[in-house]
C-alpha cells in the first residue's frame, strides 16, 4: 500500500479543514477576535467563513471603515496562521441585498413579484388602480365558471389597447377603466351573460420582501428589516456586487486567491422573506422570457387559474424561464466577478434540489439543516431533504469542480434546540461524506453567546460555546481525512438517477441506499449544455455510467434533448429503466416496483454483504491509483459480517477516526468487517500488490472483569462524592445538577491479580454513558469515546498486577444548561475489563 498516500490521508493538509460559519454577533474586539482565531487553530480548525449575524451594534455599520477594519484583522490574523477564509455576501440572510442597501440607494431595486387581481365586469364603473410604481403586464376578460377559465373565451389586450381602456393618474396611483359603451357592445351584440365574466389583471409589482439583517429591529417581520432585491434585474445585481464585493475587494483584495480563497452566497430569495401573499417572482420585462419558452400571453393566466389543464406545463415553462434568468442576472455576474478576483464562487441556492443553479458555482454545495435529514425515521433517506448532500457533490463530479462545499448542523438539534449530541455530529458528518461531500462547514461558531438573542438564534454553537469543544481535535482531524479522501478522487458509480434541474427524485435513490448499489444524479441541464457523451457508457467528465433510472418524472416532462440523446445511448447498449407504470417508449425497460429495480441491477451493487442491512453506506472511489470503499454504518444496530469488492489487490482497514490501520481478515474468501452504530472505515484496495487474504481467527478466551463504584475510595478531589450514594445515577437526580452541562470526574480502584497475565487484549466497557466520556488508565491518557457502545481498547502495556486506577471524565450535553433541560447525564455503568487472553 502506498506510504505516500496513507501519510496525506493520516495527517492531511490545512486545506481539508472544516469552514465553520463563525457568527460575528455582538461588539467586536480585536483581542477577542485574535483569541478566537487562535483557539480555532488549536482545535485543528485551519479556516473560517466570516459570517455576519444579527447582533452587531448599531453603531458598527455593517460595511463601514470600523467593521471592515476587524474584516481586515481577521485576515489578516488568518494569513499569519495559515489559515483560510471564505468571505460571506451577506448581512445575515437571505443574499442580494446589501442588509437593505442596494434598495436604499436605489427604490427601483426592491424585489418584485407578479399578482393577479380579478373583479366581477359590470356594464358600468369597470374600474381599478395600481401603485404608479406597479406595472400592469396584462388585461383579460375571461369567462370563468366554477375557478375555472374557458380557454376559447379569453380575450387580451396587451400591451393597452386605447380604444378599450382609458389610463389616467390619480394621485400616486394609475386608474384602468373599461369604456362602458365597449363593454355594452361586447356582451349585448354577442349575447354574452356578463355575470359569468371577470376582468383579471396581472400586476408586477414590489414584493415587500425582506431579509434578516445584523442590527437591533432588523429581523423577520421587524420594522427595520431590510428590505430585498430584484435579483432578475441585471442592474440592481450589479449594484449589490459594487456595494458588497468590491467593498471587500478594496480592504481585503490583496488576500485574494491566497488566504482568502471563496466568496458565499446563501440562499438568495426572489421574492424575499414574508412577501406579499399570492405573488410569483417577477422583474421588467420577464414576460419575454416566459413567450421564448414557447408560451403566449394568455398562458400567463394558468399561472393562476385552472386553464385547459394547462397549469403543469406553464408551471414547468415558467420555472425554466426564471432558472435561466436568475442564472443570467444573479449567478453568472457574480461567478464572474469571482473568477477575474482570483476567488471561487460558493455557498447554495434556497432549496435543498436545486441542481441547475449551481453550474455557476466553482465550490457548488448545498446545506442541511432543521434536522430535515437526521438518524431517526429515515429521514437520511427518504423525502427531498434527503437529496441534499448529492445535490452538490454530484454536480461537482459533472462539472469537473474540485470541491464542493454543504453548510450542516443548524438548527439540527432534536427539538430545534441545543439537543445536538457528539454522536449525532459524527452522523451528519458521515451522511455526507459517504454522499461525496468534501469540504465540511459546520453551522456554526458563535462569537458570543451572550443573552437570549445570541445563544438561542439558530442554535446550537457547534463549536467554542459547546460542552466539547476541548475535544474537537478529533472531529476537525476526521472531517480533513473525509475530505481528503474525496478530493481529486474519481468516483465509480455506474448507475445514474435523472432529474429536472429542480427536482431529484428520491424514492428509487432510498432502494439503492439501502441495497449498497452507488448512484449519482444527472441532471437534464448538462444534456442541454452538450456535456454528455454517448457510447457504451453515458460519459459526463470522469463519469462512465451503465444504467439510468428514470423515477417520480414523467418521460415526457425532460427536455427533448435530454430524451435524444438517451434513447440514442440505448441503441448503443445503454439501458435505461423506468420505476413504475406509464405509457411505453421504445427502448425503455419498464419495471413495476423497486424490488424488481434492485434485482434487475443488483450486479451494479459497490459491496455485496453476506445478508441485507439497509442501513451501510458505501462510496468507491479512485485516487492515486488505489480503490478506496468509504464503509458508513447510519444505523443503530452493529453490522457483522462479510463484503464482497468490485476490486481485488492488497487490501488494508483504514480508520478515518483513529488514523489507525486495521489487519483486513477474511472469510469464506470474502472481507469481514464488524461496524458498530456511528462508525466509518475504508478499505483500501491497491491492483498492484497482490492480495494476501489472511484468514480470520475466531477461537479467542474472554474473561471479564466489573469494577465496582465505591464512593467511599474515591478521592475527595472527585465532586461526584459529594451527592452521589452507594451507586452511579444520571445527575439530574440530583437538585443542584438538574441543569447543569460540563464536565464531572469518577474515580475507581480494581485489583488484576498474577493469574489473569499475559493478556493479548484488553477492552473497557463503561456500559451506559451521557455524553462523552474520556479515560484515565493509571496515569496514562488513553481515549476519548462520544456514542454508543462505549467500549475503548486499553493498550496492554497500562494495565498492572496488583492495584490499577481508572479516572472517567464525563460530559454531557450542553441543552441542559442551555435550555434548561434535564437530558441524562453521567456514567451509569455498569463497567468491565474485557479480557482476551494469549
């Protein structure tokens, strides 16, 4: 096995750091911000995205000489550690708007939205008004029955037609009125019923979005809240890249491309937060992109109204139309500017599928967050949330992007709150690794914790304010390892699910999981933009794929591209397999269910366990020419049992969390493994050093060893003596420690008498443990264990005849201080020596 590679993947470089939002909440220091820079560091943490929050005072403007002076320290101070930066767009959320100043300077950039108004015609006083700052885009009089339009009776006038209707100011305000005449000869000559007839009017107007700012009265539904931008108009755009980039670039600019390597923009919102109910979004002149896709004026109403059964597919027309003009107008400049700064666009659009708009992303990424993907109920594997860590790597992997970036762990807690255990952040971090995620950004560090507003705005703190922050060296070191892992990797997926550019199927995604069969999505955009090639194989970048599933997408719904050329592919040997009944095309295998789907492909499948467990993960990919199989276990049960690979070579176990190499053993001439709950491994396979499969030895001796809690040898300096009895008890039982989150010492005495030696291993088992539990072998560090089942191996060479001294520091979970709750907490046992004996 290569020494090169295993010394890269045992201590990789700063540049696998984990990317934290670091919350700039409260009054800033330069001492402060150096120590936390620091701190950082030590933890292992080599980068930060510098992330404005709300809590900044008001007299620290956001953008102004005092707060882009801390911007500079901060790089500043990074530079000099090595460390790096990603810059964010934004003052807070969502981007685009400057915290409000884009419209400040210019009224005319507030965000806009298209409505529609209907009114009952009379033969008189048709009349109605707009705002002159409103634009009417469109004037029907439809025949409508029961909230549904008659398509042969809609008749239009756009633009105005004079004749028809009279437009005057009045005020601040535009007034429409139908001629009265005209509207008497339209309904009398034509024996018309007029009760059955409305005017409707489609209005573009201002949304009345905001966006959740940094200062005091500037959050969701708050009087200073700021307000949104046009992010379809190209100028209002480039006025928030003036303001906000260019801002930056004049401080900072000289770190560009070296310390600072990313700019992230964050769920930009067309319409922005609490908009005006019953609006889609809307810009100048947007109608036009709506007809280049094909549609006329009146189609606009079935963006409305029920129309000829029309509505699915002008939503469909609409939706492509608005992709493409965000792309244009908000994506594209900014990926732009980026690129001729020397800096990667990053961060993700507002939902959680949104695979088209991240082509003009360098680092593209998604997040997960609102613990919408999470351990329980398949929630990892089921519903749209569950798409989101492919939803960037996948893209990444066509567009031949390097890295791609998911922010985690918001509001990710089990009630929304500080609830987050260590054991559920080391699941969230394997979810996405084992998706092809590598460059992790937990959400977040807080600057400060201070008071209500800070602590608890999308809690928890993830990192210093948190109960384990003093033991974060391993989490930040076993992110790197992830991360080095999937980058400049190549993965080998052969199987392919095909999606819309807003859409990624999940359900035939959940079998494939669950059935170790690797998959990843092609969306129909690289189809459209030519990036595919057809032979044997469907060929996007690196990727050479056998099989693509079409599933939860009517065939008919994809672009005709993208239809093309997969049925050519199908005549070259491709084979393309539709889940589920619909009318048949040629060239389709058309399959009922997904359990026909998995026998169909199952030859595709990366590992083949010895029997199903629904709950491994598997990720092969190729880097420096050997294989590597990240190996997840997202489930609560251990796995045992034997793995079969695609690739056969010399083959090791490598511990992504320990750093350690394992002995691969073998039986029954296939790989065995033992994977407990919240673990990952990789088995490396090298083709070019011949496999040795040594055969696993079953036939050990275990004796096991309990040891007794007695308070009454435990030392005075345990603070545990003072309210604990005869037995081990969580600490909420105790009054005085109900609420109490930290750190609580145990001490313990055991005897190992002459006749128990030699010993070939040894393991300690505490039994029950809330949260984190560290040890203490006589004098000697020797681990730290974060979830279930706590078990630590204990090297041979601490253990003693005559009398040994176990020390086990707890900590539990920070909610219980944090929210005052009285989640279990402390070592409840029972604990053993597990001894195997030579």
């Amino acid at each position: 096995m290569s020494q090169l590679s295993w010394n890269q993947f045992k201590n990789p470089g700063s540049e696998y750091s984990p990317m934290p939002f670091w919350f700039w909440n409260d009054q800033l220091s330069k001492t402060e911000l150096k120590k936390q820079i620091h701190d950082f560091k030590e933890k292992g943490v080599e980068g930060f995205v510098l992330h404005p929050r709300i809590g900044i005072p008001d007299n620290l403007e956001y953008l102004s000489d005092a707060f882009m002076e801390f911007v500079k320290f901060a790089v500043i101070e990074a530079g000099k550690l090595g460390m790096h930066v990603i810059l964010y767009d934004e003052a807070m959320y969502p981007s685009g708007a400057a915290n409000g100043k884009v419209v400040e300077r210019n009224p005319n950039f507030a965000s806009r939205g298209l409505k529609a108004f209907e009114q009952q015609l009379t033969f008189q006083n048709n009349k109605f008004t707009i705002k002159r700052s409103d634009r009417l885009v469109a004037l029907f009089l439809v025949r409508k029955i029961e909230q549904v339009i008659d398509s042969k009776e809609i008749y239009c006038q756009y633009p105005l037609n004079v004749e028809i209707v009279e437009q005057k100011h009045v005020e601040n305000k535009l007034e429409f009125t139908l001629r009265d005449e005209l509207v008497d000869q339209f309904f009398q000559s034509n024996n018309r019923n007029i009760d059955e007839w409305m005017l409707v009017a489609l209005v573009e107007m201002e949304s009345e979005g905001t966006i959740r700012g940094v200062h005091e009265g500037q959050d969701d539904g708050e009087i200073h809240a700021p307000r949104s931008a046009d992010l379809l108009n190209p100028e209002a755009v480039r006025m928030f890249i003036d303001i906000t980039h260019e801002r930056y670039k004049e401080v900072v600019g000289n770190y560009f491309g070296t310390t600072v390597f990313a700019m992230f923009t964050d769920e930009p919102d067309m319409l922005g937060r609490n908009a005006q109910k019953g609006l889609i979004p809307w810009t100048s002149g947007f109608e036009n992109n709506f007809f280049a896709e094909g549609f006329h004026i009146e189609d606009l109403l079935a963006l409305f109204f029920e129309l000829d059964k029309k509505a699915e597919e002008v939503e469909e027309g609409y939706k492509r139309a608005l992709h493409k003009r965000l792309l244009d107008s908000y994506y594209r400049p900014i990926s732009e500017w980026c690129e001729q700064n020397n800096l990667s666009l990053t961060g993700h659009p507002a939902a959680s599928d949104d695979i088209g708009l991240l082509k003009s992303f360098h680092i593209p990424g998604q997040d997960v967050v609102w613990r919408w993907a999470a351990p329980e109920d398949e929630k990892g594997i089921q519903g749209t949330h569950s798409t989101a860590g492919k939803c960037g790597a996948d893209i990444a992997r066509h567009y031949r992007r390097r890295r791609n970036i998911n922010e985690f762990l918001g509001v990710c807690g089990v009630d929304n709150n500080w609830n987050l255990s260590a054991a559920d952040m080391k699941w969230y971090i394997d979810w996405l690794a084992v998706r092809g995620v590598n460059l992790f950004c937990p959400h977040a560090f807080y600057y400060s914790i201070e008071g209500q507003h800070r602590s608890h705005e999308r809690p928890p703190d993830v990192g210093p304010n948190n109960v384990w922050w003093p033991y974060y060296q391993y989490f930040s070191t076993y992110m790197k390892r992830l991360s080095w892992l999937m980058t400049d990797s190549v993965n080998q997926a052969e199987v392919a699910i095909l999606t819309k550019d807003d859409y990624l199927p999940w359900k035939a995604a959940k079998e494939l999981f669950q059935n170790q069969i690797e998959f990843n999505y092609v969306n129909e955009k690289l189809f459209v933009d030519e990036s595919v090639e057809v032979s044997d194989s469907l060929k996007i970048a690196n990727q050479y794929y056998k099989v693509v599933i079409l599933d939860q997408i009517a065939w008919g719904k994809y672009h005709p591209k993208v239809r093309d050329t997969l049925l050519e592919w199908v005549n070259q040997g491709g084979e393309l397999i539709r889940v589920g009944r619909e009318a048949e095309v040629d060239g389709i295998t058309q399959l009922d269910h997904s359990a026909e789907m998995i026998e169909h492909i199952k030859r595709y499948q990366t590992v083949q366990l010895d029997e199903y467990y629904p709950d491994i993960r598997v990720s092969l990919v190729e880097k420096q020419g050997i294989y590597f199989y990240l190996i997840v276990n997202e489930g609560e049960e251990q796995f045992k049992g034997t793995v079969g690979l695609k690739e056969e070579g010399g083959t090791a176990i490598w511990d992504p969390w320990t750093g350690k190499q394992k002995e691969a053993y073998f039986q029954n001439e296939q790989l065995y493994l033992e994977l407990e709950r919240r673990s990952s491994l990789i088995i490396a396979v090298d083709p070019n050093i011949s496999i040795v499969k040594k055969a696993l030895d079953r036939e050990t001796r275990l004796s096991s060893l309990s040891i007794k809690w007695d308070p009454e040898k435990t030392p005075k300096k345990s603070n545990y003596l003072q309210w604990s009895k005869d037995k081990l008890v969580s600490w909420t039982t105790v009054d005085k420690l109900r609420h109490y989150s930290g750190t609580i010492s145990y001490y313990f005495e055991f005897d190992l008498k002459k006749d128990i030696f030699p010993i070939a291993d040894a393991i300690l088992d505490l039994g029950e443990v809330y949260e984190i539990a560290e040890i203490i072998f006589n004098d000697h560090f020797t681990d730290v264990q974060f979830w279930a089942p706590y078990q630590m191996s204990i090297p041979i060479h601490a253990l003693k005849e005559g009398t040994n001294q176990l020390e086990v520091r707890v900590t539990n979970n920070s909610a219980n201080q944090m929210d005052q709750l009285a989640l279990p907490s402390g070592l409840l046992g029972p604990i053993q020596l597990i001894i195997e004996h030579t």
